[in-house]
C-alpha cells in the first residue's frame, strides 16, 4: 500500500460533479494541513478538455474555491496505480469504475457518500439536467464528504 495518500474523484462528465469534489477536497485539505495528491476525472469522453460547468464554476466560487481552470478528462487504468483511493459520485459510475480496475490495481475504490456518518449508499445526484439548485445540493454532499475524508486521512 502506498503511505502517500492520491484521491481521485469520479463522476461521469468530470464537469459538474467531481470537478466540485475535487474543489472541496483541496480547500478542506490545504486547511488541515494535509499532503494529498488530489485530481478528478469522468468514465466517459465527452467532454475531455473542457472546463466544468458554468453553473460548477459559479457554485464553487460562492463558496470561496476557484474551479475554472479544472479541464475534464477520463479515467484510465493507469489511475488504479497511482491513486490510493477512487471514489465515485454515484452507483453507475461505481459500477464503471470496478470494471475498468486492472488486476495489479491498488487503489481502494468506494463511493464518496459512505464517508458521510448517515449518507452511506446515497449518490450525489447528477445536477447537469437541472436548475442551479441542485448544484448548491451537490456542493453541500462533496463538502461533507470531503470533511468526513480529511478527518479519516489525519487519524492514519
Ligand atoms: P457530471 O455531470 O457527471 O457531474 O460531470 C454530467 C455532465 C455531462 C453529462 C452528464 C453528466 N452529459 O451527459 O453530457
């Protein structure tokens, strides 16, 4: 097991939802104090090289983490090596992300909100259909896993 923990973010576009994710984590974690390698990425293609989501951005910003210059890209077999944790943002991409696991991969792989005492088994909802709303509530769902993970990550 590698001792220098590198956390990667999964969701489907990796322009809403992990990007946020990814956000959280790096603000909660230079607070604490943490050495963490952090990224994101989506299991599917189409939206490689963009920044995320407008409404992403907007969100984030509000809550003091700038996210704008994040650029999206897909999960490869290489990142079950070099992450020691991948959590995916809900179950379909979980499912995505077991099958693509190589068998030398290490990484642990989970959902983000089995972090969360009580949230255990839920998914951060896809917000990209919706209205700016449901971005606040995918925030709000990736800031308390990401406080939940620097808690787990300072007790090792
Ligand atoms: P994300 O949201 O997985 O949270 O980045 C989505 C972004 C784009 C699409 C679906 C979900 N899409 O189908 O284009």
């Amino acid at each position: 097991m590698l001792h220098h923990p590198a956390i990667l973010f999964v969701c489907l576009g990796n322009i809403c939802r992990s990007p946020l994710a990814e956000g959280a984590f790096r603000q909660a974690a230079a607070q604490a104090g943490l050495d963490v390698e952090i990224d994101s990425a989506g299991t599917g293609a189409w939206h490689v090289g963009k920044a995320p989501d407008p409404r992403a951005i907007r969100t984030a910003k509000a809550h003091d983490v700038d996210i704008s210059r994040l650029r999206a890209r897909q999960i490869r077999t290489e990142d079950f090596r070099r992450f020691t944790h991948v959590f995916a943002l809900d179950h379909d991409n979980l499912a995505a992300i077991q099958r693509l696991v190589p068998p030398d991969g290490l990484a642990e792989i989970g959902l983000l909100l089995d972090l969360v005492q009580g949230r255990a088994g839920e998914a951060v909802t896809d917000p990209y259909y919706g209205d700016e709303a449901g971005f606040e509530t995918s925030w709000a769902d990736v800031l308390a896993a990401a406080d939940a993970l620097v808690t787990r990550l300072k007790s090792r």
